[in-house]
C-alpha cells in the first residue's frame, strides 16, 4: 500500500472520529438517527460475516465455513454460551476439513 493511501485513510478515520465530536446532540437525539446507529452495526458485521463465508476471491463458494456458521447458528437458538457457539463453529469446520477434506 502506498503512503498516500495510508494518510488518506488515516484522514477519513480522523474526520469522522471528528464529526462525532462536533455533531450536536439535538441531531443525535432524533429517533431516526438513533434507531440507525443501533441498526447500522448490526448489518455491517451480517454483510462482513456473509463476505468471508461465502466469498473466496471473485466467485462464491459453500463450504466447511458455511457449515461451521451452520453449526454455530442452532448452537445459537439452543441458548449457548457466546464461546460454546465459537468453538461448535470452529470445530465443525476443522473436522469437515481435516476428515473429509471440503475446503
């Protein structure tokens, strides 16, 4: 990575890190605004997590992962432990892995 693109990131951290400082909070208090703060974060990581199971460089693919994210979400409805869900989904994807070879 180039250093203008460093800095360039770096600016865009700073300026937002920036404007949520000088915002004013009668903007922040709208129930819109307050209703997508709450909201935004929660599809960012479903997008973030859909990218990394089911994307592999330009094509999409369904594997181990996806049967680990499979696991983890009935570990999820049958009220696990946050680290029971992790370490079902990490083991059901290293054991399809290591025994039966699904990338």
């Amino acid at each position: 990575m180039s250093w203008l693109g460093v800095l360039l990131v770096a600016l865009i951290a700073y300026s937002t890190k920036l404007a949520g400082i000088i915002i004013p909070n009668s903007i922040l208090e709208r129930p819109y605004v307050s209703k997508l703060a709450v909201l935004l974060p929660v599809a960012l990581l479903s997008a973030l997590t859909a990218i990394q199971v089911f994307g592999s460089g330009q094509s999409l693919v369904i594997d181990a992962r996806f049967a680990g994210l499979s696991a983890g979400v009935v570990a999820y409805f049958l009220k696990a432990p946050f680290i029971l869900i992790v370490l079902v989904a990490a083991l059901t994807a290293a054991l399809l892995r290591f025994f039966f070879g699904v990338n």
